[in-house]
C-alpha cells in the first residue's frame, strides 16, 4: 500500500504539470505556411506556436469571417479550469498521504480517478462545444462565404483529435506535454489502485 | 506538426542521397565522365536550397545581387547606390538621404568590390561592404534584413577602385583612389599633373557592434593610380597592400603613356603603424565636406550628416610605413593568401604573375635594401621581396583567389582562362576556358583566411552566343566550376545582373539562421507610423497634407480621403501592419512623379504626391498580398486650390 500511494501522490502531482506546459495544441499548415501557424491550448489560456501565430489566424479567419481566438480573460474556463487542476491534484496528495498512513483506502484513489475523468470528459465536451461555435457562428458578413456540396454552410471547426483538411489548410489537433502528463498521472493512479487491491489482498 | 516533422525528416533524407551522389560524381569526373554529373552537381531540386550565398557586385547597376550556388538562382537584387523603384529606394522620403553626397542628389553608382566581414581573417556574415567607383563611397549592408544600412562618402578620392576591402577582424574597411587628383581641389593646368596630383588611401573604422563608418585617416600618397588592393592577415596582419599603374604620372592617354614602365609598384602599408602615429595625435586635420548616410532599422529612416574635416598622413611623417614593392606590367589585382604570407601581383600586361614573400619583405625592409626611393618612399630591391613566379602560359592576368588546400587559381582575361596553380611551387596545375574574358573569380572565402574551396566562379566580361541572344545588349555572364578534385570542372554557365565586377561567398548556414523575417511593429520608432488601424488619421499643416495610413489584409485604413486641394503637398506614411513573413504591401498613387512603395510587415515608408488636377483620384496595392488584393484600393477626392473642404476620411463608411 505504501508504494501505491506514493504512485498515487505522484499521479496527482504531474497534473500540475498543466501550469507549465500546454494541455492541448492544434497546428494549421498549408501550401503557402510550409512553417505551419500553431496555438497552444493552456489551461489559463491559450498561445501561438509562434509570437505572431494567434495575429497570424486571426487575419486568415477574417475572410470566413470567424471571430478572433479568445483571450484568457473572455472565457470562464480560463479561470475556472486551473481552480480545478489545481484542487484536483491537491485532494490527490492528500489521498495519497493519507493511504500512504493507512488512513484511507485503495478505493479513494479509484474515486479520485473518477472524478478526474468526468472532469476531463466535461473538459472535452466543453472544448468540442466551443469549437463547433468557433467553426460555424459566422460572420453573415463575411467575405467568403463557402458552402458544402449538399449547399449546407461550410463548418471551419477543427478536428478534436487528430487532422481534418480545412479549405487549403491541414489542420493537425493533439494533446501537448501538459495534456501526456495529465494521461500519465491518471495511469499512475490506476496502476495505484491496482497495487493498492493487490497488497491489501496478500496482507489479508 | 507531424507533417512537418516528417518532411524534414525527407529533406534529410534527400540530403543524405545528394551528397553521396556528389561524391560518386566527382570520382567519375576525375576519370573523364559525362556531362550528366555535372547537371547533378548544380541541380538542387525544388523546394531545397542551396549550399553558398554568393553576393555579385553590381557594376554599373550600383546594386547588389544575391545568388545561390551552385545552382546560380538569383534571390535578390540589394539597392545599394542608385534608386531602385521595386522597393522605393532613393524615392521614398526615408531613403533619400541614403544617395545624399557632396554633389548634392546622386542616383546612381557604378559598385565594384564586396567584402563580407571577417573576425579573425574568417567571415563573420555580420555585414558586406561595397564601393561605389564614380563618386567615391563604400556602403555597408546588413546581412540580416539584407538592406544597405549605411554610405559614407570619401573625399579627396576619385574612382574609388582599390576598395572596399576589409581588415581581419574589420577594424577598418579600406578605400583607395583609382585617380589622382589635387589634394585640395583646386584650379589648374591638366598638364600639371606630375608632382602635383596626390592619391589618398583611406583607413575607415568600422565600429564592432554597430558597424557605423567613421574616416580614420587618409594616406595622401604619389600621384599613381591605386587599382586594387587586399588586407594582410594572419603574420602580415597590420599590413594593407595596394596594387598601382600609372606610376609614370601621365595625365593624357594613360592607355600608352601609363604603360611605359616596365615595373609599377604594389604598395605595402603597415596600418598598426599609422594607427599609432595618428592615436598619438598625428596627422594633419583638413577642411574637408563629404556626406554620412546612416539608416535607422527602428525609425526606418536614414539621416545624412555632412563632415568637414578629414584627417590626413603625409607617409614620410611616419617613417617605417610605407614601402613600394616593385612588381612587373602594370599590376591589375593584389591578392593575398590565406596564410598572409604570399602578395600575388597580377601583371595585367604579363604572361606571368609575380608573387611577394611577406617573410622577404620584412627582411629586406631590416636591411634596409631598397633601390632608391620615390617621392621620399623607399623601394624594395624586386628580387629581394621576390618568392616566385608562376609562368602560366596565359596571357592578361587579373585576379587571384584562393581555395585553402595550398592552390591558387588566377583568371587571364586576354587568354579568356582560369589557371590553378600552386602555391611554393608556381607549377600549373591545370587551366580551363571561360567564356568570355574573365575579369574577377570568386571562391566563397577565397580572399579570407578561411576559403571554402569546392567551387569557383568565374565572372566574364563578354557575353556573345552564350545565351539566347537579346539585341546588341545582353547581361553578363558568369560559369561555376567544381574545383573538389585535382582537375576543375566546368559546372554551369549562368546570366548575372549588372556588370559584376568582385563577388564574395559565404556558407548558406552563416547567414539563413539569422535572416530576418520581418520588423517588429511594437519596435517602430518612425514617427509617423501607426501600430494599429485606428490609429489612421490625416492631418493638414498649411500646404502639406499628412496621411497617417495602416495595411494590413486586404485594405488601407483610410482608403476614402477627402477636403485635399490642388497645389497641396499629401505625405502618404504607410505602415504596414503585418507581423507574418513574406506579406509585404505596395502602394502607387495615379500620376504620381515617383516611384511606388513596397513596405515589409512592421515597416513605415513614405511617399510624396503633389494633385495637379481636380478630380478623384485612386491608389491601390502594388503587391499581390492575399485573394483580395484587386480589393486592396482607395480614392482620394481633390478639390481646387481655393475650396473650403475639410478634411475627411474613412474606411467602410465609418
């Protein structure tokens, strides 16, 4: 039990890498970008690839009349997301502390695993929604307005996972060192709960 | 991202399979192979680069052209000298003041010798000199925006031809006169010239971090006309040495009158020495006007400071400083190799090349052996500063580069040849046909302490049926020859801007790191920018209109103007909003009397339009910057000359 929740306080603690490095990335590349445009979803904000990248977007999604990438002040989650994380990966060391004392059971690591996946799954839910809006609540104005064959307006939303063509762009849409490390701690507190059945199971 | 990867992981690849293919063909054409190999050796396929930067002076152009080799694509032509309308250069009001002389206006130059600077005789790619021959001028450019940053003029110069070549570690760039001329100017006889006539050769520092121009001192020498010349460096660093002709002192029919002599000079200068005298306040200052063109990458502007005063050396103030070497039939280029220690005097007028010993010349300068003097400086004894001399077999020779592996290789304009020769033992090693009549060669760092010898270029003064023909006038030539193996081996041949004269190489990975990609905005100090659209306002102050214009994609804020009057005087400054490489915007006004504007992402330029007419006139982007740019346009309404319009302006309606 003690080596589980020392997995256990560390699963927690590599959530805190998300401060430092990006959870999520999406990379935009096309014939005339061979240095592809790039933006780093943090959990308090989100950054270019590049110091003008986010500039850079913006002036392309003009001409299909997107609006501008948020700023860390305009939505909630900003602010909302590092409370989280950060409270998350405190009750985690402390779970871990206490399991490492014989205070709590394997059980709360398996709890503390589950609440952290309704999070994250929350988390994607609400990234895909803002997304969507991103993609097709555009500008009427706008100064290309493109339709699908089916004459349906033409949706500019990035792909969640993985790479979708937008018009002459390719964008690419994967988790960062934040979002692995993040993958990572989750595992270390599965494996904890696994460790943590087992050694009660041969001291009893 | 991973794409992105993957691709270079290609062009690594592809790498890999070039360079194995290289060295295949270079051990077939040793062995006498097809020509096939050599298409491979300069063909460098889409999408990848090449492996040297090459600079070609412009001659008569007054320009700077950047080429890749080996495949002799040209990249760029630098505006150095003279106006230049692609960009605005010399019309926009910022660079106006680049071309700002003592003669007043001069558009034009005729650029001869770039030298790429050096730390330690090696290239350093910080910046490239260059001279302008007609009215004496060296400019420096940046090797990071590739634009002429800065022009100094030089007085008491003229023909500013043994220029502009720089010291080992660029403490100065050197300047000398290719005429000799009054020193003062002043009124009298033509026919005077003997005795009368100086040639001044000017020591200029160039500051170490900045690079800024400042004339040290000028060397007024005999009346001789000073060619060429090249630095010492490694054991002869601290000494400069000028090839000379005319030393009969002929003012009339020079191609006969100075060519009489069997023997001119090559001039050998210990700078260090003068340097001293002139810190220990040496020197005689004189009244001089001469102009200092600087341009300021955070104002985008350039300012011309007129000087009043040179300071001058009288070489026999400086005992120990000055030494003429005498050196066969009129010697044409002085080149130095890498060690320092052979000076290669280029008898244009020769068979032969004569090569100094710098070891021989300081023993004979100990020993005081010199063969009489000339205007009070001592003459070298020939056969004491002798080392060698290569007979070549050629006829004419000029130029002398250098490829690091002990060989040097000399072009003959006369014999329309390049020669590879040997250096201790002045053997040819083989010769190869140019096409036609080689002036100078250029092997990246060739005149450094550093060559980079894999290939040589050779740039030709006559063209004829190289190409497809274009009329009497046809744009010079210039061929790339892989000098890899024991043998050279004719590559390519390929047109070159101008009347390339000099050119200097450099490897690509010294200067395409540090590129620049684009001007900061938040770092634009001109002070008629605007760093955002809202900014956008026009100003009247009396006649002069002042529009304070942004771009960005796909439009100009304003792009509706109105209340301007005939007779007024409209300042349209532009700055371009853009923070993305390669997105720069043009601007052209209807009728205007000069030349369109092409601004870089963050730049401010400035354009001058003086309405003649009443009407509503139009401007557009010049520059095809997006899928909009037949939208990017604008009017502006002008009424007569007593109208009591007011000033308007807007974008969309607002």
């Amino acid at each position: 039990m003690k080596k589980a929740s020392i997995l256990m306080i560390l699963g927690a603690l590599l959530l805190m890498g998300l401060f430092q490095f990006p959870l999520w990335n999406i990379m935009l590349g096309a014939p005339q970008y061979p240095e592809p445009l790039g933006m780093n979803i943090y959990i308090d904000g989100i950054q270019g690839m590049n110091e003008f990248d986010i500039q850079n977007i913006d002036g392309l999604n003009h001409y299909i009349g997107m609006k501008t990438i948020p700023k860390a002040i305009d939505m909630w989650e900003f602010e909302v997301f590092p409370i989280v994380i950060a409270s998350m990966s405190i009750i985690g060391v402390i779970i871990g502390l206490f399991g490492y004392f014989g205070k709590v059971s394997h059980h709360w690591f398996l709890g503390w695993l589950l609440v952290i996946t309704i999070l994250g799954v929350l988390g994607m839910y609400d990234f895909n929604a803002w997304m969507i809006d991103y993609g097709t609540n555009l500008d009427p104005n706008a100064i290309m307005k493109l339709q699908n064959p089916d004459g349906t307006a033409m949706s500019y939303k990035p792909p969640l996972l993985g790479h979708q063509k937008l018009l002459n762009f390719d964008a690419y849409s994967y988790p960062r060192l934040g979002g692995y490390l993040m993958g990572a701690g989750m595992f270390l507190t599965f494996i904890a709960y696994f460790l943590g059945k087992k050694s009660k199971t041969i001291n009893t | 991202m991973i794409k992105y990867k993957f691709q270079l992981g290609s062009l690594f690849i592809a790498l890999m399979l070039l360079t194995s293919c290289g060295n295949n063909n270079g051990q077939k054409g040793s062995s006498g192979a097809l020509n096939s190999s050599a298409a491979e050796k300069v063909y460098v396929a889409p999408g990848e680069q090449d492996e040297f930067y090459a600079f070609m002076s412009g001659g008569y152009s007054g320009n700077l052209t950047v080429y890749g080799l080996p495949s002799g694509r040209m990249f760029k032509e630098i505006p150095v000298f003279s106006q230049f309308p692609t960009s605005g250069y010399g019309y926009s009001e910022e660079t106006k003041p680049m071309l700002q002389t003592s003669h007043g206006f001069v558009p034009w130059d005729d650029s001869h010798h770039p030298d790429i600077s050096q730390t330690n005789g090696e290239l350093d790619g910080r910046w490239i000199f260059i001279n302008g021959n007609n009215t004496p001028r060296i400019a420096r450019i940046s090797l990071t925006t590739f634009e002429t940053e800065e022009i100094i003029e030089v007085p008491n110069s003229a023909g500013n031809h043994s220029s502009s070549f720089v010291t080992e570690n660029t403490e100065y760039v050197v300047a000398g006169t290719r005429f000799s001329v009054p020193i003062p100017q002043r009124d009298m006889p033509i026919n005077e010239y003997k005795g009368n006539f100086k040639g001044s050769l000017s020591f200029i520092s160039v500051d170490p971090e900045h690079g800024h121009m400042d004339i040290k001192f000028q060397i007024i020498m005999p009346g001789f006309n000073y060619d060429l010349s090249h630095p010492g460096r490694g054991k002869s660093h601290g000494w400069f040495f000028f090839t000379t002709y005319n030393t009969e002192e002929a003012s009339t029919l020079q191609e006969v009158n100075a060519s009489q002599n069997d023997k001119d000079f090559i001039a050998a200068i210990n700078w260090k020495k003068i340097e001293a005298y002139v810190n220990n306040g040496g020197g005689t200052k004189m009244p001089a006007n001469y102009a200092h063109n600087v341009y300021d990458e955070g104002t985008h502007t350039a300012t011309t400071t007129m000087k009043k005063e040179v300071l001058t050396v009288n070489p026999l103030d400086v005992p120990g400083a000055v030494y003429f070497l005498p050196t066969p039939k009129s010697p044409h280029g002085c080149d130095v190799d890498p060690s320092g220690q052979y000076i290669i005097g280029n008898g244009k007028l020769s068979a032969d090349l004569t090569v100094h010993s710098f070891d021989r010349m300081i023993e004979a300068i100990e020993g005081k052996k010199f063969d009489g003097e000339a205007y009070g400086i001592p003459i070298l004894k020939f056969e004491d500063v002798l080392a060698g001399t290569v007979k070549s077999g050629g006829l004419g020779p000029l130029h002398t580069e250098f490829d690091g592996k002990g060989n040097a290789y000399t072009t003959f304009f006369i014999s329309s040849e390049v020669v590879k020769w040997k250096l201790g033992t002045w053997e040819v090693i083989d010769r190869k046909p140019t096409y036609y009549s080689v002036g100078h060669l250029m092997i990246p760092g060739g005149n450094s302490a550093k060559p980079f010898g894999k290939y040589v270029v050779a740039l030709n003064k006559i063209t004829k049926d190289r190409y497809l023909p274009t009329g009497p006038e046809m744009e010079h030539s210039a061929q790339i020859y892989d000098i890899s193996g024991e043998k050279m081996e004719l590559l390519y041949d390929f047109p070159t801007h101008g009347e390339p004269h000099y050119a200097a190489g450099c490897p690509a990975s010294l200067l395409a790191p540090k590129s620049k990609k684009l001007y900061r905005l938040d770092e634009n100090k001109h002070p008629y920018a605007v760093t955002s659209p809202d900014q956008a306002k026009v100003v009247r102050n009396g006649k002069e209109v002042h529009v304070y214009m942004s771009t960005i994609r796909s439009h100009f804020t304003p792009d509706n103007i109105e209340g301007v009057k005939v007779g007024d005087k409209v300042y349209f400054h532009i700055t371009n909003q853009e923070q993305d490489f390669d997105v720069p915007h043009g601007f052209a006004m209807i009728g205007q009397n000069t030349s369109e504007l092409l601004i870089m992402p963050g730049q401010t330029k400035t354009s001058v339009w003086e309405p003649k007419q009443v009407g509503v006139w139009p401007f557009y982007c010049t520059d095809f910057c997006s899928a909009l740019h037949q939208e990017m346009q604008g009017y502006v309404r002008v009424s007569p000359a007593n109208s009591d319009l007011e000033l308007s302006w807007s974008l969309g309606g607002d």
